[in-house]
C-alpha cells in the first residue's frame, strides 16, 4: 500500500511541489501568474492534480502567504534573536540574513509587496509581518538597555534600509556591501563593529579579505 502511494504521489507531484511552482510564478510573473491551469503546465502535471494538496487557487494563495512569512520574517525575527556579546555583533547577526538569499529572499518580500498592492488583504498581512519584523529589531535593541525612544528609531532605521533595498532593487556586489558594513553598523548603533567582530562576520560569509575585491 506505502509503495501504490508513493507512486500516485509522485504521479500527482507533492504539496511542496505545487507551492514551489506557485513560488517560482509569482515571482517571474506576478500574481496574475499564480493560476492553476499554468502551474499544471509548469509541472507537466494534469489540472486535477491540483486538487489533490489545495481547495482551489485561494488556498495555494494563502499557503504562498503562509510560506512566505515562516521564511522571511521568520529569519529575521530569528536572527534578532540570536545570541550576542556586544550591541554591534547583534546586528551583524542581523545583517546576515539579508547577505543570504537561502535565509532571507528579497525577490520573495518584493513579489509579496507587488502583490500587496492588489489586495487589502494581502497589504493587512504585510503590514503586521513588517509591524513583526519591527518589533523583533526593537527588541533586540532594547536587551542592550537602550531608552526605549531611540531602540524603536534605530530599529526604524536599519528595517527601513534594508527594506529600501528590497523596493529600489539595489544590486550591489558582495565585496561592495562588506566594504559598507562597518559604516551602517556604526549608522545603526553609534558603535564602531570589534575588528573580531568583523572577522566572525566575513568568515560566516566566506570572505577573508575586503579591500581591495572588486
């Protein structure tokens, strides 16, 4: 019997399978994108299919939604989260998430936001995952004992960024952004970053010398 299922499965293709497809369609089309017949056609899957993992098209939304959200907003809340000795390492912890596209998708956030545009609904989901994502921040300025004024200006200012980025489409290469990240975490936290701070951070990210990379 495990294996008949495992081949009509497979057959069917999987939950995982259909909202990765959705994933891939809403951000090289839009939402407009995200429509069963396509997504079949995407997987050489039959429209019937479909069915067999999600109620209709409304449901793939909403587990888009759902995906989306565990993913992105769960990294950083995670990342703000995560332990550290000094104010500046904390948010070099921070800035990893969006230096990795695995962790942190900015495709994904401005797809979502491009969506968001279309539906009161979806921009009332953005709007409490950046009010999440806010306060995540916040809190992590505030377990260095920043007045409480300054922790939300801060954390307003190193999301604000980052989501700047996100909307202008900014590419920079990775040598680029490294060179740049002493001065936005002495921006963010009027903190000049440890140079152990600083070499945590460059071998997490597998670079071992700055200057001088183009």
């Amino acid at each position: 019997m495990a294996d008949r299922d495992e081949k009509e499965t497979g057959w069917r293709g999987s939950r995982h399978l259909w909202l990765e497809a959705a994933r891939a369609a809403l951000l090289e089309g839009g939402i407009d994108a995200v429509k069963i017949q396509p997504l079949a056609t995407r997987l050489n899957l039959s429209r019937t299919s479909f069915y067999w993992f999600f109620k209709d098209r409304a449901a793939i939304l909403d587990a888009l939604l759902a995906d989306w959200d565990a993913t992105n907003t769960g990294a950083l809340t995670q990342a703000c989260a995560a332990y550290a000795e000094t104010l500046p390492e904390a948010i070099l912890n921070l800035l990893s998430v969006f230096l990795r596209d695995e962790d942190f998708d900015p495709r994904l956030d401005f797809a979502i936001r491009g969506w968001a545009l279309q539906s009161d609904a979806v921009m009332a989901r953005v709007a409490a995952a950046d009010a999440q994502r806010l306060d995540a921040i916040r809190q992590m300025f505030l377990r260095f004992d920043l007045d409480p004024d300054e922790a939300d200006v801060r954390a307003r200012t190193v999301y604000l960024v980052q989501i700047g980025y996100i909307s202008m489409q900014v590419q920079e290469t990775l040598p680029v952004r490294m060179a740049r990240i002493p001065a936005y975490v002495k921006t963010y936290t009027g903190q000049v970053p440890s140079a152990r701070d600083l070499a945590r951070f460059h071998a997490r990210h597998g670079v071992n010398d700055v200057e001088g990379k183009e």
